[in-house]
C-alpha cells in the first residue's frame, strides 16, 4: 500500500511541478500534499488497512449459526484466516451434533429443538503496538436454556501472533495479589447492586458469596486512549458468580504501578501505570 501511495505521490507532484519548473520551495510542498493525498486514499497512515467488519448467520432448522468480528480484527490477514478457520469447524462439529440429537429425537419420539451457536468479537483495546479482543459467545443445544461463554485474545501486531494475558506476565501469582483485593471489592459491589442488599460471605463453600479467582476468568487488556492499555477487564461467566438469573460479570481494573509490574519488560512499555 506505501509504495503504491508513493507512486501516486511522485507521479502527481511531476505533474504539479511541471507547471512552476523554477520554483522548487512549492515543488516540494506540492510533494509533500499529494503524498498526503495518496495516504489518506491508500490508508497508508494507518496502522492496520482499511477495512469493513465481518458477519455471517445462517438460520438451518437444525442449527442457527452466526459468526462476527469487527473491521480492526478484519484488516489483520492472520486473523480473518483464524476466524475464518474456527468458522468452518465449529459449524461443523455444531451441525453434527444437531443432527444426531435430530435422530435421537425422532427415534424416541420427542420434539426436537433446534440448535444454536453464536461468537462475536469486539474490541476491549487498540493500541498501535496490539489489538485486544474479546468474544461473546452463546450456546443451545435443546436444554433448559442455552450457555454464554467469554474467549479473549491479544494480537502483537509486530510479532504478527495472538497470545493470551497471562503470556504477557512474568508471574500470575504476583498478578493476582496486585489485583485481588480491588477485585473482590468490586464483584462484591456489583453483587449487592444486583442483589438489592450487602454480600455476606458467611459460608466459604458458599460460591456465590465467596469471591472467584481472577486468574479462572477471561482477562482482557482494555483501553481508552488508543495508546497504552490502562486497565484489564475481568469476565465472568454465568454461575460463576452468582446465579444463572444475574448473568454475567465484567470488573475492570486499572492498571496500577503494582500491576505493571508483573508484567514482562518484553510488553511494559504497552501498558500504562508506570
């Protein structure tokens, strides 16, 4: 796309010097603005090419299959052929099972419900140095009700491969007791909003008053600037928490001086806090 952009420039500007051949001051600025030009109709000032978003449903009577990803994720070649492979088989293997239990049912004589199977990714962070995701997925295959479930991943643009959060830490242990106890504060806060009254943690077997381990759930580096990642968003799966009827959980965290520096020295300098 550069090089296309900047022969678009060159031949642009011979065109514009032409007219003024003793004036080589507005030569150059007439450089200057077609390559600009050329940048902003090639997308050669930006980080990744230009690009539209993805979706896909397919509505079968035995399965309903649909599959997204936002144009941040569509302009990344390595991962649209990820995304694109995951479309294939996880249709595949869904399709399968939706059929069999078809048979199954019809065998026994019992109505059969038709299958789904949702992802959507959306962007928690993009910085010039990563692009993070996180998906939402959901889940129903003929049972009380179908299941949400949350994958995140991390693409190092520069290194051209995806990795997860904990790749990025040098120890999940410190990690998690620079976190914890903001953590458990929060989820504990959000509980009692959902609940109408204070958490009381009486019973410790008790899952849905005791606080979760951070480092079970989705983590995800979020960002609001567009620079650094300046907080990490903790997801929290149905039932994990609390009961199926208050749904998920999503705590973010900032990205304090203590987290930091759990964090490899390979990919401080992404992140905030420092």
């Amino acid at each position: 796309m550069k090089t296309g952009g900047l022969a678009y420039a060159w031949m642009a500007a011979a065109l514009l010097s032409g007219c003024t051949p003793d004036a080589p001051t507005n030569a150059a600025n007439q450089v200057a603005n077609a390559t600009s030009f050329a940048e902003k109709m090639t997308g050669g000032n930006q980080a990744d090419p230009v690009a539209e978003p993805f979706s896909v449903t397919d509505k079968g009577e035995e399965l309903e299959f649909a599959y997204s990803y936002p144009a941040e994720a569509a302009a990344i070649p390595e991962l649209v052929r990820r995304f694109n492979r995951e479309i294939r088989q996880s249709k595949v293997s869904a399709l399968k099972l939706a059929k069999e239990d078809q048979a199954s049912a019809k065998k026994d004589g019992f109505p059969f419900h038709g299958h789904a199977l949702e992802t959507h990714w959306s962007v928690a962070g993009n910085t010039p140095a990563f692009l993070s995701l996180l998906s939402t997925g959901y889940s129903f295959t003929g049972g009380a009700h179908g299941m949400t479930g949350y994958e995140a991943l991390i693409w190092d643009r520069k290194a051209k491969r995806a990795l997860g959060m904990e790749a990025m830490l040098s120890s999940p242990a410190d990690f998690k007791a620079a976190i914890n106890a903001d953590f458990c504060a929060a989820l504990d806060k959000e509980r009692a909003a959902r609940r109408g009254a204070p958490v009381e943690a009486t019973d410790p077997d008790d899952e849905f008053t005791r606080c979760v381990d951070p480092m079970e759930q989705v983590l995800a580096p979020t960002s609001r600037d567009g620079k650094l990642f300046d907080a990490v968003k903790v997801v929290i799966g149905p039932y994990a928490a609390g009961p199926y009827a208050e749904g998920s959980y999503e705590i973010s965290l900032p990205v304090t001086a203590a987290v930091r520096a759990t964090i490899k020295d390979h990919y401080q300098a992404a992140f905030a806090g420092g």
